[in-house]
C-alpha cells in the first residue's frame, strides 16, 4: 500500500510517497481502509521536529482520518470490518491504509460523509474542550477568536454560536473574514490592517471579551491579552504564526483574568469520557446544522507535501483533505 513517508526532519519537500508493505492489527488495533485524511497545522510542525510530539523516523504524517474497518486485533468489540469508522491516531494517516490503536478509533455517526467525518474530530474536539470545557463559555458572553478562518478558528465560531455567545472573529484577510461571517461570526476585525486592540475596544463597548481563542500566538496574543474583560479566560490554543509568546504576570492580576492551556490530544488520553461527552454534544449539534464544517480543498496522497505547504502559507480555509 502507498503511503506518505517522513524520512527526515525539514520542510514538506522532502516527503516521499513509499510502497510499504501492510501490516495485520496487533491487540487492541484496528486496521482501517482510508477514504479521506484531515490535515491540521500539526502535521506541517511534526514533519519539521517543531512538535511536542516527536515519533521515531521514518513515519507517515497525518493525525485523522475516516475509512472502513479491514481488520481488528484481538480484544477489539466496539468496530468490526466492514464499518465506517474516525480514526484520531496523531500520525499514520496520509496513507492508503492505517493501523491505530483501537481506543482512538470511533464509530461514523451515520449520515456523515467521510469528508465531513475526516474534517470533524480533531478541530471541533480541540474546540469543544477550550471553549465548552476550558473556558465555560456561557450564552451572551463575548469570545474573540483569533486566526478565525483556520481549522480550528472556524469550529470555535461556530461552537461559541452553537453555545449562544456573540462571537467576533480575527483573520487576515477579507475572504476570510467574509467566511467566518457566512459560518456565524456577529463581527469581524482585519488584525493585518486595523490596530487590534482600538478594533477589540470597538466591537466590545470597551469592556472586552470574556473569552479569547488563540491558535495564532506571535504578534497578536499580547495586544489580545491586554484587551481581555474581566475575569476573562485567555484559551492557549496554538503558535500558527511562530514564536511562543511571553507574557508579563501583571495583567492577569489587573484583569482578574486566567490563561488557560488547551492540549486536546492528551486530554483524549488522560479523560476519554469527558472526549466522549464531548463530541457526543458536537454530533448533536452537526446534525441539527448548527455546526457546518468547512472542506476547502483536496489533494491527492501525491500532493500531500503542496497541501501542507499550502497551510504554512495561510493559503487554506477551514479544512483541507488528503483524499488516497
Ligand atoms: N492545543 C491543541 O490541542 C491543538 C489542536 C489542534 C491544533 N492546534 C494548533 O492550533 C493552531 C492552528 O491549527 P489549524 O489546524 O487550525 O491551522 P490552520 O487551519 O492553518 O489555521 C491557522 C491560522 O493561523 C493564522 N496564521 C497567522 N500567522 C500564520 C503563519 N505565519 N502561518 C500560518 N498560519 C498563520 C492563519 O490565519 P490568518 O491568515 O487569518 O492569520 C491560519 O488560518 C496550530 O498552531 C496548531 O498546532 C492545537
């Protein structure tokens, strides 16, 4: 079977697409047929040795996909072959097939499309846990989300919304900001083109919102901070846009405000029930349509490098597939 091999750390270039042989479900596995991979900003920093996560070379990228079941290892009951199941493995998926251990594989919720469930689990879980679980995002508060046309930028609009919160959303370009508006943002703010913080002062009357979504860090989580309600919840979601900001201790005293880390990957890990409960409240939510994921592009397993580069280059919206 073809799959995507990082054979040494660097840019996506150096990606190699690789027949390797395919290999039988240990216990406790479960090897699944491929249909469709998400890609996430994880996967453009894995292959570079930027991740806190850092897998033994060669491996294949690729956090999650959807497909059918080929085989299960000894010990597995929850899937059998033959059925459509998510996949959230961290690693493995741009390939046309994928052994993952059982307890990061789940059952399609019917209905799904295996686009729409290889888009889903690993941004709007991320989204679920900051803003539901993290922030306690309540009906009419305010959250800011930063970076807002991205992956998991769009799936906190739309969760805030789902949640009854106004919702104003930061991105870089008019497109983007025209996107965030069509999947529910109330307000929209250029942060390449206005001053954030005057932008924040005016979209809140000046007490600013009680909830702030970061996947971008860099320049702009300072000037956020500082504009944080009080008893704001500032949700360290992601460095999209390179350096780990630092920020001086000061002004959560001055706010009475919290900086909140948000780590989904181990909190499916360490409270699979509360990841449960979670995407059990997200896949009510998509089938009443208030949740909409957006699939902007798919490339072939063969173009996987272009699709990551395409993400490092803020080229992509919402969330882009690797269709094998
Ligand atoms: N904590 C967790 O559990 C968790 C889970 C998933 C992802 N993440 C993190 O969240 C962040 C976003 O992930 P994603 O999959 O949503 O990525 P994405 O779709 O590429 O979105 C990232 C957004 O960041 C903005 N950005 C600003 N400067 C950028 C730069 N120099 N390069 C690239 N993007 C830049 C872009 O929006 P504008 O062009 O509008 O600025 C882009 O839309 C990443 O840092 C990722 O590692 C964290």
């Amino acid at each position: 079977m073809k799959a995507v091999l990082c054979r040494e750390w660097g840019p996506a270039d150096r990606l190699v697409v690789a027949d390797v042989p395919a290999r039988d479900p240990g216990p406790g596995e479960v090897r699944l047929r491929v249909r469709a991979a998400g890609v996430n900003f994880p996967d453009v920093l894995i292959i570079q040795k930027k991740y806190q996560v850092q897998p033994a070379l060669p491996f294949t990228p690729g956090s999650e996909a959807a497909g059918e079941v080929i085989a299960v290892g000894e010990g597995v009951t929850h899937v059998k072959p033959g059925d459509p199941v998510i996949a959230f493995s961290g690693t493995g998926a741009f390939a046309e097939e994928l052994v993952a251990p059982a307890a990061k594989v789940m059952p399609m919720p019917p209905g799904l499309s295996f686009d729409v469930a290889a888009a889903f689990t690993l941004t709007y879980g991320t989204s679920w846990h900051a803003v539901r679980d993290r922030a306690q995002l309540k009906a009419g508060e305010t959250m800011l989300v930063l970076g807002a046309a991205g992956g998991v930028g769009l799936s906190a609009v739309e969760i805030g919304k789902a949640i009854g919160a106004r919702v104003i959303a930061a991105a870089s370009t008019e497109e983007k900001l025209a996107l965030c508006r069509a999947h529910g943002a109330d307000a929209t703010i250029h942060y390449e083109t206005e001053d954030l913080r005057a932008a924040i002062k005016r979209e809140t009357g000046g007490k600013g919102p009680d909830v702030i979504y970061d996947p971008v860090g860099g320049k702009f989580s300072e000037p956020a901070f500082r504009s944080i309600g009080w008893r704001g919840r500032y949700l360290v979601v992601g460095f999209a846009n390179g350096p780990i900001p630092s920020l001086p201790l000061n002004l959560m005293l001055l706010k009475g405000a919290s900086l909140v880390g948000v780590f989904w990957g181990e909190f499916t890990t360490r409270e699979p029930a509360n990841n449960l409960a979670g995407m059990q409240e997200l896949m009510g939510w998509l089938q009443a349509g208030q949740l909409r994921p957006h699939i902007s592009g798919r490339y072939r397993l063969e173009d996987t490098a272009r699709a990551l580069e395409d993400m490092a280059a803020r080229k992509v919206t919402g969330k882009v597939l690797i269709v094998p």
